[in-house]
C-alpha cells in the first residue's frame, strides 16, 4: 500500500530544508512514513481509504493527500531534528512539526464525519 494517497515528494517538500538526508533519499524510511500515514488513517477513520481510493473523485482525494503528506513530514523531521537545528534552531523544527500536525488533525476531523465520508468516497 505505499504511497496511495501521497508521494514521496510530497512527504519531502513539506518537511522543508535541512532534513536528514539519510532519510529524505531513502525509499524504505519514506515507504514506511507512508504505510504509517496511510494505517493511521484508515484506522482512526474506520475506512479503507487505501483500497478505495482508485474509485474516488480526483478533487476528494486531496484531503486525504493533505493529511498523509502532513503526517509523513512529522515522520521526517522527527528523524534527526539535530540537521534542522544545526541549521537554525530547534524550534525551528517544533514549528514546522506543529503546523503540519494542526493540518493533520483538521483533515482528519473531516474524514471521520460519516457525511463527509460519502462525499469523499464512501459507499
């Protein structure tokens, strides 16, 4: 199930500059942030966005786009929050974890709407 509902890219572009580069070029850190977006969810929002994803609207996938590139770019900067503060400073790093949490959470307050399920996809 890796990368359905985001790209790597995605993941790296929102966890901005200066992440570890270990992580930001390895297919396998990346493909896990994302099979652990994706499981998180589906979980919390007790639908399998996942396997379903093919049959939903291009525009209704963006939410979904949103809350795993969010939460892989948590992933990512939590990896070696040291490349970052070496950088600039910690907060820093506290900030941008912050801010994509704050989308993360709203996106997921959506899905787990039951009517906002059926628009998005849910049959």
């Amino acid at each position: 199930m890796p990368f359905t509902l985001c790209s790597s890219n995605a993941i790296v572009i929102k966890a901005g500059h200066n992440v570890s580069s270990t992580a930001s070029t390895s297919a396998a850190i990346l493909e896990q942030y994302s099979n652990d977006a994706e499981g998180l969810i589906n979980n919390i929002s007790r639908y399998n966005w996942v396997t379903n994803y093919s049959t939903m609207d291009a525009n209704n996938k963006l939410i979904l786009e949103e809350i795993a590139s969010n939460l892989g770019a948590i992933y990512l900067i939590s990896y070696d929050m040291s490349k970052i503060a070496a950088s600039g400073s910690l907060i820093e790093a506290e900030d941008r974890i912050t801010v994509l949490r704050d989308g993360a959470l709203r996106g997921l307050s959506l899905i787990r709407d039951e009517k906002v399920k059926t628009f998005i996809g849910k049959t």
